[in-house]
C-alpha cells in the first residue's frame, strides 16, 4: 500500500519539479534480512521501488548507504539495480 503511495505522490511530485537529476540514497537496511531488521523489505519491494524510479525516465545517481553485511545483501542490490535498468531500457 504504501510503495503505491509513493508512486502516485511521489512520480507526480517529481514530474511537476522536472529536476534535472534524482538523486537516491538507497538504504539496503531497508532489508528483511538487515541484521538490525527493524523494515521488512524483500528483493522484490527493492525490485519494485526500482521499476517506479526508472520510469520517471530522468538521469538519477544511485548512493548506495545502508545495508550491514548479511547473506542477502547483494540479492537486494541486484534486484534494485534489475528493476532500475529494465524500466530505464522500455
């Protein structure tokens, strides 16, 4: 529910400012499997929030800040980074 939020609110409000880049700081501790777990994202919300960003269609700057080691770490990131270049490709 909320990520549909988001993407409404959120989509529009980028698309009326019209910045010339989005910057995202993308906080991997977001994850389920975060040692500190205090979210409960999986691959597939990461995957999901990156497919929103992608189609805004603008040049974004991806920061990855936040994510403690864990055996999952680098499967959000690739999820992240499959859904952002599939939906920047369409």
């Amino acid at each position: 529910m909320r990520l549909r939020c988001w993407q409404r609110g959120g989509c529009q409000a980028v698309r009326q400012f019209s910045p010339d880049i989005v910057v995202v700081a993308l906080g991997l501790d977001a994850s389920r499997d975060d040692p500190f777990a205090c979210m409960a994202v999986n691959e597939t919300g990461f995957l999901r929030m990156s497919e929103i960003l992608g189609i805004l269609s603008r040049p974004t700057l991806i920061v990855q800040e936040g994510g403690y080691p864990s055996p999952r770490l680098g499967d959000s990131l690739a999820g992240f980074l499959r859904g952002f270049v599939a939906r920047q490709a369409s």
